[in-house]
C-alpha cells in the first residue's frame, strides 16, 4: 500500500474542509494577477539534449480546492491564507485526540466515514503561486467555476433508469449519491473506488490534487519519452515526445499524450480518451493541454486547459505549483476485484435471501 490504505473519506472532514473556504474574508487583494510581482527567469538544469530536465518527486497536496468558493476572488490576502492554514491544522489536532469512550453508537444509516484522521494527509497549506495566494486552482473561466455542462451532457450523465445521481468516474470515493446510487451497481462503480484510476483525476490529464493521501508525483526523463508517475494509485502516464497521435479507434484510459518543447515548458497533449474514464462526466472527445514549466529550482509551474464540445459550454483552465520532495513513492496495494468487491457482493446476495424468506414464510 501507499503511506494510508484506501478508504472512504470521512464526511464530516469534507464538510470541515468547505466550510473553512466558505468562512467570510475580509481586505481581499484584487482578483486580477496582472500586478503581481514577476520572478526573474528560472534557468533549469538541461539533460543531455539540451532540454530542462524536469526528473524527480514532487508533492502536491495543498488546501486550495480545484474550483472556487463562493465570494471569494482567486487572489487572497496573506492574513486569508494563514487564518485558512490555521483552521485546518486546529482542525487536524482536534481530530487527532481520543475518541471518547463512552460515546453513543451511530445513528443507523448516517455515515460513519472511513478511518480515522491519522491516515489523512490533504496538506496544510494555501498555495502560493508568482508571490500570490490562491483561492482555487481554476482560472479560467474567471469566476474559478467549471463551466456548465450543455444539454446533452446533463442528460447523458443522468441517464440510468432509476439513478438519480450518477458519480463520474474520477469521483472520489466518498463521492453521495440520492435514490439508487453508483455503490449499488457494480457495473457504475468509480474508477477510483474499484482501484482501476485514481480517484478525483490524480491520474489525469489533467493530473490533479486528491486532497486525502499520496499526493506524490514523479517525472522519469528521455529524449524520446517522458513518464509521468503517480502515487495514487499507482497509474503511470507515458508521454510520447515529438510523435503523431494514435488512430482515432484506438482508445486509452488515460488518453494518448504526445509531447512537445516551447523553451523550457513541456507542452503535452491528450486525446483519444475513452468513453469509460468519463473525467468530470465529459466523453471520448475530452481534450486536454497540460504545460509543465520550471519556474526555481524547487517548483515546476503545471497549467492545464481541459475541452470537450460534447460536455461543457467553454473549456476551463487551472493551474497550481509542484513543489520537489525527497519523500520516496511507495507501493499503493489497491487492485480491482479485492476482498472488498466478494464481501459486498456476498452481502447483497444474502440480503436478497434474508428478504425472499420473509416474502415466503406464513404471516
């Protein structure tokens, strides 16, 4: 396994972490980051072929979300970023404590999380980005939204008699459902629930933070060919340099990634998706840009716009920093058709008995 076995994330931590961004914020520097201060040009170290080389391990866990709050503007005070900092680690340490015990067992149906806060590690800091703090890692369109989704879409990500809200694929595993949910089918379990991707598209493209545990990300460097590694949970991308895409029959879980130099940024470009990775309820048509730019020698910048015509009414964009780490990458054991899937499907099956012998035994 990673550093944290895989389960689900605890709903009161997810409705702690909201309602920290959601709080109200005062002094807030202008949304624009034209004014902000421009660092002086990075000169990268170069491989053999005169590129930067972009190889090692890099930590993305933060606490700024992937879409923005409501009222918030994309660039926040300082004095924001450090009372947000502080609510999370007061939070961190209030659930570090021990759990009284005599407490009273659960309400029958209420959800009781995963396990405990210790495993969780979905970072402790406000990102910093060209002398700024962030609001989201969106910033485009400006209001840090994802744009909406056009007819069609809401309509094919609702289709399924009797399922009132169907997850995406790259949903994380805590993700709620109303009515007939994706954890009971099988056939509609996420990707990253069934250990196939990892959840929350860490796997990308685009390759984002999962904001729970094994947020590490490494870069495996040729001429020819560029690795993109991730811990969670376990998927590796391989980006092929200077090269045509693949035939448009051919389709890949985590797309086709061609990739190409502009200076020192790394564009890389994705299409050929398949239909079942659904990021974000979008189609095979997604199309994604991810530019990889070393901006000191501890950061590499990654910006990415994501499209899709069948999906979304505008492509969106986003961006956040990779900060180098010397932690190492560990195994993460999770593997579709674990002990989990028997035990659940075994329990539903036995259910169905317990209830076909009430329906027949003599009232």
């Amino acid at each position: 396994m990673g550093r944290a076995p895989s389960s689900l994330l605890p709903l009161a931590g997810v409705a702690a972490f909201v309602c920290v961004w959601h709080a109200p914020t005062s002094g807030q520097a202008p949304s624009t980051t034209g004014n902000a201060p421009q660092a002086r040009a990075h000169t990268p170290p170069r491989t053999a072929d005169g590129h930067p080389d972009l190889q090692g391990v890099y930590n993305v866990a933060t606490l700024t979300p992937v879409e923005r709050p409501d009222g918030l503007p994309l660039v926040i005070t300082e004095e924001e970023a450090r009372r947000l900092e502080r609510t999370e680690a007061q939070r961190v340490q209030r659930a570090a404590e021990p759990s009284p015990v005599d407490r009273p067992a659960p309400v029958a149906g209420a959800g009781v999380g995963g396990y405990n806060n210790f495993w969780i590690d979905r970072g402790d800091k406000v990102i910093a980005l060209r002398g700024e703090r962030r609001s989201s890692l969106i910033v485009d369109p400006p209001d840090g939204k994802i744009p909406a989704q056009i007819p069609e879409a809401i309509k094919r990500n609702a289709s399924r008699p009797g399922l009132a809200v169907r997850p995406t694929a790259d949903a994380p595993e805590s993700a709620g459902t109303q009515g007939v949910g994706a954890y009971d089918d099988p056939e509609i379990r996420p990707l990253g629930e069934r250990c196939l991707l990892g959840f929350g598209s860490t796997s990308g493209p685009p390759t984002l933070p999962n904001y729970f545990y094994n947020n590490l990300k490494q870069i495996v460097q040729t001429k020819d060919t560029i690795l993109i590694f991730i811990e969670m949970v376990h998927d590796a991308r391989i980006v092929r340099m200077n090269q045509p895409h693949l035939p448009p029959n051919v389709r890949k879980w985590m797309g086709d990634s061609v990739g190409r130099w502009e200076g020192d940024t790394l564009v890389v470009d994705t299409t050929n998706f398949t239909d079942k990775t659904r990021f974000r309820g979008s189609t095979d048509q997604l199309h994604v840009v991810e530019r990889l730019t070393p901006i000191d020698a501890n950061t590499i910048l990654y910006q990415f716009t994501v499209e899709d015509p069948k999906t979304w009414t505008r492509p969106w964009s986003g961006e956040y920093p990779w900060l180098r780490s010397s932690e190492q990458i560990y195994e993460y054991a999770c593997h579709e058709a674990n002990y989990a899937m028997m035990n659940i499907m075994s329990g539903a099956r036995f259910q169905e008995k317990l209830d076909r012998d009430r329906s027949a035994s003599p009232r």
